[in-house]
C-alpha cells in the first residue's frame, strides 16, 4: 500500500512541477514588463522575453508582412481584380452623381476649411499682372511707340489718323453754324470794335453787327471747305501722330504713370475675371463635359489608367510608404498589456494545452521516477 502512495504522490508531484513550470515559462514571456534591480543587480529573466525582445520581434514581423503577406504583387493583384474596379466605378459615379444633383460648388468646398481662397486668387492674379507690365516696361521702356503696337492695331489706328481731318473740319463746320458759334463770333466782332475805336467803329454806319457776323461766319466756312486748309491740318496731324509712334515708351508712359496704370489694369483685369463667379458656379455648369465624359466611358478609362499606373509603380509606392517601418511603429506603440492579453487571445486553447501538457509529462515522469525508486 505504501508502494503505491508512494508512486501516486510522485505522479502528483511531478505533475504538479511540470504543469506549473509550463505555466511560469508562458507567463515570462511577457512578464516581467521591465527589468527588476535587487541591491544594484539585474536578476535574470527580467523583463520577459517579448518585452525584451520587442522592437527585435516587430521589426521582423514588419519584415515578414512586406516581404511575405502584403507584398506588391499582391496589392497588383488586388488592383487588378474585377471586382476591385467594378467598385471603384461605381463609388467614382456615386460621387460625380451626388456633386451634380447637390449643384456643389468649389466655394463649397473651400467653407469647409474656411479658407479666403477668392481673395487670395484676387490678390495673386494683381500681384501677377502688376509683375508683368513692370516686366514689361523694363524691357521694352527704349523701344518706340510704333515698334509695340501689333500689326493690325497699327493700321487700324493709322487708318483712324486719315479720318482725324475731315472730322475735325465737320466738327468745326458744325460749330459755326450752330446757335452757340454764332454768339461767339458775335462777341469777338463786337469786342473787336471797341478794341479798334472810332475808325472802325465807323464801318458800322454801313453794315450791322449782325451782317458782319453772317460774313464772317460765311467766309470761315468757305475757308475750312478749301483743300488747302485739308492739307495742311491733315499735314499737321500726321505729322503728330509720327511724332508719338516714334517716341520710346519712357517718353510716353513716365514710371509713375505706369505705376497707376498697372494699379488700374490689375484692378479691371480682375475684377472682368470675377473669380467669385467661377467658384459659386455649380461644378457641372463650369465642366459640363468633363460630368457627360466621367458619366459614359470616361471613368472605366480613368480607372483602367490610375490601375495600371499604380500597378507599375506599386513596388516604389510601398516603398517611399516604408511599410514595413510603419508596421514596427504601430507595433511599438502597443501596451504589452495589450500586446499579451492579443496573444493570450489568438492561442489562448494552445497555451491551455501546453500547461496541461507539462502537468501529464510532468505525472508521466514522477510515475517513472516512483517505480524507479522502488525497484532500486
């Protein structure tokens, strides 16, 4: 009888040694967390094995997900697949369709991350034009008049020269016979008369200021009607006009004068832009066409091209991403309570097992041992 307590309590006993071991060597995987000092000293063991090891285990585990699980072949399948386009159609549709029935706007866009974007497009398109005709005006500051002007405009303007003449003798024409001519030569005849006195006060015992009047204004109209006085005001104009088109820009438009001028083209420029149109008005108002082409083909032929330029080039993508570098850092940011309670989780049946495992090798032992011991 003793025999056989002897041998049961060596099975207990080795049973009990062997599943707790196996229990104590699951547990120091990961605990201690840190290190633990007794009079100065390190003691062994401490911290766990994971905790120890750690940016070792999720570098290779990093390593092992790039190189192994998400490799770029697998992403270029993945892209490739069917199904994956199907659904990148349909969301790309989805949303053109929702942006058209919305009537979205860029403005609308822009109010969600509150940003001036009118005034600041505003202030770089004057900023822009201002930089240009500064740049302009520098280069072209010594050239003459004529030099700038293009072709056509230069001939429109030369062929408006030609009418200066006739227009300007209507214009004179019209004058004298108007109302307002008239009293004008009116006044001149008579201040001429007190000007000259007596002697030619007397011409008018012979003729009233008004027959005076209707002479004079008959003879400058006769006048204005010679070729003569054509020529020689034709003359006179062209000869101005060469003048200006022969003179260097500087001459013409002084720096402070173009500084105004600038300003003002600036101004007028941007505001016959009207930004504030362009972003309140509905996006499928301002690119119809681009809405009717992403409606038909065009978003089968955006997405075949966006897969096929993301499949080429999916081996440099992963790899500025550092992806594997990106699966350490998350990694590394894990509490190794959280780490441990995650691998408790994922094997929790298989480390049940070894912990009863050690308790049946650690029975089967003591079992070994108790009848060694009897029969030696």
């Amino acid at each position: 009888m003793s025999t056989i307590l002897t041998i049961i309590s060596m099975m207990v006993i080795g049973a009990i040694i062997g599943g707790f071991t196996n229990f104590i060597a699951i547990k120091m995987l990961f605990h201690p967390y840190h290190e633990i000092r007794l009079f100065g000293y390190k003691l062994p063991f401490t911290p766990g094995l994971i905790p120890k090891r750690r940016n070792e285990l999720s570098e290779k585990v990093g390593e092992m997900v790039t190189k192994h699980l998400l490799t770029p072949e697998v992403f270029k399948e993945k892209l490739v697949n069917p199904s994956t386009k199907h659904v990148l159609e349909d969301t790309i549709k989805i949303q053109f369709n929702t942006l058209k029935e919305q009537k979205y706007t860029i403005q609308d866009f822009v109010d969600r991350i509150d940003y001036p974007l009118e005034e600041k497009i505003n202030e770089t398109l004057e900023a822009t034009i201002q930089q240009k005709v500064d740049k302009y005006y520098e280069t072209h500051k010594n050239d003459e008049l004529q030099n700038l002007i293009p072709e056509e405009i230069f001939e429109q303007l030369s062929r408006q020269v030609d009418r200066v003449t006739p227009e300007i003798l209507n214009k004179i024409d019209q004058y004298l016979s108007s109302e307002k001519g008239e009293q004008d030569i009116y006044l001149m005849v008579e201040e001429f008369f007190e000007q000259k006195g007596k002697m030619v006060g007397m011409i008018q015992m012979f003729m009233t200021t008004e027959d005076i009047v209707y002479k004079v204004k008959n003879e400058l109209r006769n006048v204005i009607k010679q070729e003569k006085i054509e020529t020689m005001i034709n003359l006179q104009v062209q000869m101005q006009y060469e003048k200006w088109m022969s003179k260097p820009l500087k001459d013409v438009l002084t720096i402070e004068r173009k500084d105004k001028t600038k300003l003002l083209i600036a101004e007028e420029l941007t505001e016959s832009i009207n930004i504030n149109k362009y972003l309140n008005t509905p996006l499928y108002e301002l690119v119809p066409k681009l809405f009717s082409y992403m409606e038909g083909e065009g978003t089968e032929r955006f997405i075949e091209y966006m897969v096929r330029k993301v499949g080429d080039n999916i081996s440099l993508i992963l790899e500025r991403m550092k992806l594997a570098e990106l699966i350490k850092n998350q990694i590394d940011k894990f509490e190794l309570s959280y780490l441990e309670k995650l691998v408790i989780e994922i094997s929790n049946k298989e480390l049940k097992l070894i912990t009863l495992l050690g308790f049946v090798l650690g029975g089967i032992i003591g079992l070994f041992q108790g009848i060694i011991a009897i029969f030696v």
